[in-house]
C-alpha cells in the first residue's frame, strides 16, 4: 500500500462499545492499552477520540446527544445491546435513524451474516466459492447427506463466535455426524447447518473501502503446535483463556509465497465482500485446499483487541493501530 495519510474532512472519532459486565483484569488492561494506542495515534493526525460504553439504546441516545453529530464520525464496536446479541442490528438502526455516520456492517448485513444459511445461499447465488452444506431443522429427521463427501464440520446455523464449535464438531461418517447433530440441537436448541470440511490452511482476510476494495494482507490461524487431526478454531480455542486450545492456536502474519492462492483469496472475499451487502470492513475466514480458496465465515463487525487479527493485517500493510481506525471511519464518510 502507498502512504496512508488521514482525511476524515475535520471530524472526530467516537468509538462505542457495548458494556461487558465481569471482565477479567486482564481484559480490562488490554481494552485500556488499545484505546491509548488507538488515542494517541488519532492524536499524531490532530483526529480526536473518545470512547463510550453502553448498555441500550437510551444510553447511546443520551451519551452521543453531547456530541455534534456533523463534527463525529462513529466506529461501532458494538456487538449487543439489551445484553443479547441476538440485538446488534439494532445499533446501526438507530445509528442511520439519527442521521449519524458510522462506520461497518448495517442492520441488514448483519441480519443475514448472523444466519450462515441465507448467507450461503447468497454466497453460492454469487457464484463464491464455499463448500457444500445441508441444513437440519430442530428436531427434524436426519437424513445423509447425499452430495457431500467426508469430513463434515457441524455448526450451530444461526451463531457466531465459535459458539458450539468443539473437538467432535469435525464428523467421518454419517452415524457421528447423527450423534453430533442432535447432541448441538439438545444442548443450543438450534437449527444446524453441516458443511464440508475443508482440510488445509485457514486465513482471517479484512477487505477495506467502499467503492475501491482493498484486501489487507491475510493472516493465518496457527496450528503448528496442535496435535489434534482436525485443526479447527473452537469455542476453547477463543474464549477459555489458558486452556490446552487457547494456548496452541494463536494468529499470525501470514507467508503465501504462490501468488495464484494470495489472487484467489483476494477475488473470493472481495466478491463475498459485495455479494453480502458488507460495509466499510469485514472479516472472511477462508481455508486453501491446493490453490482453491473457500470462504467459510463472513464476520461482518469484527471483534478488536490488542492482538486481533485486523491489527497483524494493517502492520503488515503498513498502518498503525490509530491510521487503521481512521482508514475504516473514512469509507462511512
């Protein structure tokens, strides 16, 4: 990438989050060293930056009412409001209600990457490339999967977040993917979708911009200490700090030295990028078999801490921590 240099047209940064109750210390430390960072940085181009947290609706009204909505620009870091995610939509609603510019996915992006059927459907409509699935209902029968070929992934059908993804989640035959299947219906009560299993490397990809999409450079989910045979990002993976997972897969800058696998990520997540409505940012998650590129996840308001991927990707490409916010808050403008 050339040098980035600001233009955010005279306005501020306001990042809001939703409040997360019961973080650990530790957490707590990392959200105040990357908010510094992002801070300062902002600082460095004479960009203001505040920070707010809310818990609804009423709270982000009355905390942005001190603002000049014709002097800010936001980022939305939030993920739920009403202490459920099932209500993040609701955050970019009253967002472009209010006549405020913001930043990422609207209400309708994230309604449909929330549901990784219709999600699919508008993938393989846009001729995307992503593996085969089958949807299983609640509770309905389960038949086998004529079309697909072993190693099956079973995921929750309407969930992020890792959310169900476990150890058994990777299936060899149709009586454990049985097993699997009604074992996530009884313990999430959710629909299923059921995919093939794409053995190979995984990539996290952040396309930014708006009418010119720019893939930073991926980088790549590191399994090289995991002993399991089927290298899959679980829930443990994510969120159980310390556990044998957490501690032996992490993210890192990744090296593609065949520049037909880098073109084909790139042609993939950028027609993704368009083909789901994303805004401003997202984040694909991609496996490569050979030099074929799978687009199997669409994050469409990506999670940020002091080690995300997005960072790893912008330092790569030559950005700061601060020019990165600023670069995503100019494609709402």
């Amino acid at each position: 990438m050339k040098k980035y240099i600001p233009d955010l047209m005279g306005r501020d940064i306001v990042m809001i989050s939703d409040f997360v109750d019961g973080w650990r210390e530790q957490d707590k430390e990392n959200e105040q060293e990357l908010l510094t960072k992002i801070r300062k940085e902002c600082a460095d181009y004479r960009v203001g930056f505040d920070f707010i947290e809310v818990k609804n609706l009423k709270e982000l009204e009355e905390k942005l009412s001190v603002f000049d909505k014709e002097k800010i620009v936001i980022f939305n870091w939030c993920e739920d409001v009403y202490e459920s995610p099932e209500n993040e939509h609701l955050i970019p609603e009253f967002l472009e209600k209010n006549g405020y510019k913001y930043t990422g996915a609207d209400a309708k992006n994230i309604l449909l990457t929330k549901n990784k059927v219709q999600t699919k459907k508008c993938l393989i409509d846009s001729n995307v490339n992503t593996p085969k699935y089958i949807e299983y209902k609640l509770y309905k029968e389960i038949c086998e999967p004529k079309d697909l070929k072993y190693p099956l992934i079973v995921k929750l059908a309407d969930e992020h977040l890792s959310v169900g993804i476990s150890n058994e989640s990777v299936v060899e035959n149709f009586e454990k993917l049985k097993k699997q299947v009604k074992k996530v219906m009884d313990e999430f009560g959710h629909d299923i979708i059921v995919e093939e299993f794409i053995e190979g490397r995984e990539f996290e990809v952040y396309v930014i911009g708006k009418d010119d999409l720019i893939m930073l450079p991926p980088t790549e989910t590191d399994y090289s200490l995991d002993t399991r045979k089927y290298k899959v990002y679980t829930y443990d993976s994510k969120w159980e700090v310390g556990s044998e997972e957490n501690i032996n897969v992490n993210y890192k800058a990744a090296v593609i030295d065949n520049p037909r696998i880098l073109e084909n990520i790139e042609r993939e997540t950028i027609k993704a990028f368009i083909a789901t409505g994303c805004r401003g940012y997202s984040r694909f998650d991609v496996r490569v078999r050979g030099r074929e590129a799978f687009v199997i996840d669409i994050n469409s308001n990506p999670y940020l801490n002091v080690d995300s991927s997005l960072f790893i990707s912008s330092e790569k490409a030559g950005l700061n921590w601060g020019e990165t916010i600023m670069w995503i808050c100019e494609t709402s403008l």
